[in-house]
C-alpha cells in the first residue's frame, strides 16, 4: 500500500478544500446530465424532475463555494462551470436568485 500521511494540519485542509471542489465540479457534471435528459425527453415529468436535479445541484454548488478555498485553476473551473449551469437552467425558463438559488418572483425578472 502506498498511503502517504499529510505532513501538517495544512496538507489535509487543502487535500479537503481540493475534494470539495472536486465534488462541486462531479456535482455540476451530474447536472449537466439532467439537464441533457430533461432537453430531449418527450415526459414532461421526466423533464421536470430532471431539472429539479439539475437546480438542486446548482443550489448546492452556490451554498458550499463560498466555504472553500480551491485553488486558482480549481476556482476558475468553478465558475465556468457554474456560468454555463447557470446560463442553461435559465434557457430552459427556470429563474434563478444567484444568492440563493431559488426562484424569485416573475415580476423581479426584466
């Protein structure tokens, strides 16, 4: 077995804030997906769970970035990443609250 212990109380905050940015890319990959599903289903059911999925992973990227520190090339990645999730679910009419995530109201949005 090659398992290597970090050296310092450092190494192992970085190695977790590299695993969560890691998990929020995969998250966002995941989203992708269903929102690929939801583009070419026939179901109106299937489509909208599948963007639920979709914004629920939006939601949770914009709930736990702020509480990583990435590197620079993994926070660069992150927000591109999230830039296009976030200009998809818009293209498919789900509005967004960049803060939160969540829906605003109709009127909010010109």
């Amino acid at each position: 077995m090659n398992y290597q212990h970090p050296k310092s109380n450092l190494d192992i905050l970085e190695q977790a804030h590299h695993i969560c940015a890691q998990f929020l890319l995969t998250d966002m990959n995941v989203a992708h997906t269903f929102l690929d599903v939801a583009e070419v289903t026939e179901s109106a059911d299937t489509r909208k769970r599948n963007q639920e999925h979709a914004l629920t992973a939006y939601q949770t990227v914009l709930r736990l970035l702020p509480r990583i520190a990435p590197s620079d090339d993994e926070r660069s990645a992150l927000r591109e990443r999230l830039q296009i999730l976030r200009a998809r679910l818009l293209g498919m009419g789900i509005e967004l609250n960049d803060e939160t995530g969540a829906a605003p109201d109709r009127e909010s949005r010109t």
